[in-house]
C-alpha cells in the first residue's frame, strides 16, 4: 500500500505523520510523499512542521511540498488560538528550505499506478481541487480518497454548522465532491471527536517512544492541544482527527460507514463550509461519499501506541527495527 499525505501540520497531523512514518519503517505502507496545504498555519509553515517531524520519525529523506498558499476563493484564515503560532503547540520547527513541486510529487506517485495508492487528505482541500481541475486525467484516476473534514448531522467546530477545514476553503471541498472520480471516505467530526487523548495516556506513549527523539518533544507539542480543549469548555484533553482518518484509511481499524452524496455550501456567510449528506437519495445523484459513521477507538489506540514502539525500536538501532520487520512478515 501507498500513502500520499496531504496535511497542514498542526498537532493532530503530527499524530498522523508519526504513525505513518511508524508503518513505513515496518514494511507496511510506502511513504510516496507528503504535501502541505494552508489551513493550520501557512503552507510554507506546515511544510517545515512536517519536514521536521519527518526527521524526528527518522525519515528525512521522504519528498516534501508545500502546495498552494490560499484558498481558492476566499482569504486565508489560520488558528494559532488552536495549534499555537506555528503549529506545534510550544514546540518550534527549525528553518528550511521548501519545495512547491507539491503536484509533480502527486503526479509522479498517480503515474506508478493507483490500484495501491491512497491519498489522505487531513487539512482544507484546496491541494486536491487545485490538482482536479489543473490535472483532470490523473484526478481521474484516484480511486482511494479519505478526507478528514466536514460536519454530517453534528456541530459544527468553527461556525454551528461547519467544521474547520471545509469552512478555511469551502469552494475547494465543493469541488472535490462534485468532480470526485470515486466515492470519497469522509471523517467527519462525530467520529473523530471521539479519538481523545488524555495527559495520562500522552504520558504513557512518551514513555513507550522510549530513546526515540520524539520524546523529547511530543509533550510540549500536545499540552497546548490541551489548554485549547479545556478553554473551550471540553476538558484538558485532545481531539486527535487526523490519525483517526489516517487508520481508517489503511483499514486498520474496523469502522462502519453509510453510502452518501455530500454536498458543500461555499458562497453563503452564514452557511459556510456547512456538509450536508443526502442518506436517502432524495436528490437522486450517485454516492459520491463514503460517509463513516463510527469507529473502534480503543483499535485506534493500540495501533499508535505499537507506532510509539517502532520508533523506540528505531532509536534502539537497526537490529531491533529488522527484528520487528520479520515479526510483520511472520504475523
């Protein structure tokens, strides 16, 4: 299996990455690429945020973008309020340079084949509508989309209606599901609010990253994650969307999932980023969604907490890691 990350790095995407680069060291995916979409923080930023995790999961060498630096239509709007000035809460990601080749990137994966590959997308969509209509026929060609995003018959985050990453670019989640070639696997925000982690259980997967350079960092990129939940009156704890999405879309964690044809409202101020899935064919268009609607997340758990171990295995030295890739095989 191969993964193409489009993200914007962000706490939660950092998750995402960890457990990503954890698979890719132990034989399970292939890491294609990662690429970067303004949302969190700027492209630009979230591209350093990733490079940088990248480089802590011992994966540098991983090709990196950033892709474009706004939404389609509407200004940009980013939520230092939530991930901090950066991104990663009190952590700091050092300087780099950043590619912007992010489509070549995509276009060189899509080109391999595309029975195996699996784009997860866990900030706006504006990468992928961009890539829709500047490249239609290697759109044409995806056939495993999983997009974190959207509010399906459940609060809001940002607006009573409207979940973040739809309402930083509506028109490009708009576009995407009325040009998508396949079903898309939506993770909407009343499963992945239900991904938790609490400071015990954060204390716990630092203490299982062992010597991984990780631990030095992973606290002080979550506590803010923290402080925001608790401001906002949902306790000190963290929703964690994107490695929730993530899992889902490697079919490492059983779900259970409704056909759907999502919709976007883009041009009303009251009503954007707004998702509405029509579950009873009332407007008589084909599914173009694959809606989840529940998750098992205590599986979710135990798969990051056995990433947290590949990396202490990663840290422990070549031997370790070589064992842990022949128990893959034999399991």
């Amino acid at each position: 299996m191969r993964v193409i990350l489009d993200c914007d790095p962000g706490i939660d995407d950092t998750y995402a990455i960890i457990f990503l680069t954890a698979a890719a060291h132990a034989g399970l995916i292939e890491l294609d690429c990662v690429t970067t979409t303004s949302g969190n923080v700027p492209a630009d930023q979230c591209a350093q945020n990733a490079g940088w995790i990248l480089g802590l999961c011992g994966l540098p060498i991983i090709p990196l973008a950033a892709g474009l630096p706004a939404p389609l239509e509407v200004e940009l709007t980013t939520t230092p309020e939530t991930h901090g000035d950066t991104g990663l809460g009190y952590a700091n990601a050092p300087a780099r340079h950043v590619e912007h080749d992010w489509d070549t990137l995509w276009i060189d994966s899509i080109e391999r084949g595309t029975d195996d590959l699996h784009l997860i997308v866990t900030g706006p969509m504006t990468n992928l509508a961009a890539f829709a209509h500047a490249h239609p026929e290697h759109f044409a060609k995806l056939r495993h989309i999983t997009v974190m995003g959207g509010a399906v018959n459940y609060p809001g985050n940002t607006t009573p209606s409207a979940e973040w990453n739809f309402w930083v670019d509506p028109h490009a989640a708009a576009d995407v599901f009325a040009m998508t070639p396949a079903p898309i696997t939506l993770c909407s925000l009343g499963v992945t609010e239900q991904m938790l982690l609490s400071p015990g259980a954060l204390a716990e997967f630092v203490d299982k990253l062992g010597g991984s350079p990780l631990a030095e960092h992973l606290e002080a990129i979550t506590r803010f994650y923290f402080e925001f939940h608790e401001e906002v009156g949902q306790g000190y704890q963290a929703q964690i969307h994107d490695l929730l999405t993530v899992l889902i879309a490697l079919g490492l964690v059983e779900y259970t999932w409704k056909d759907a044809t999502v919709d976007v409202e883009a041009d009303s101020q009251l009503m954007r980023g707004t998702s509405v899935a029509d579950l009873r064919g009332i407007w008589e268009r084909e599914p173009n969604a694959r809606l989840v609607t529940g998750a098992y997340i205590e599986m979710a758990w135990g798969w990051f907490t056995w990433a947290c171990e590949v990396h202490a295995k990663i840290a422990a030295g070549d031997a370790a890691l070589e064992e842990l890739r022949h128990q893959r095989a034999d399991d």
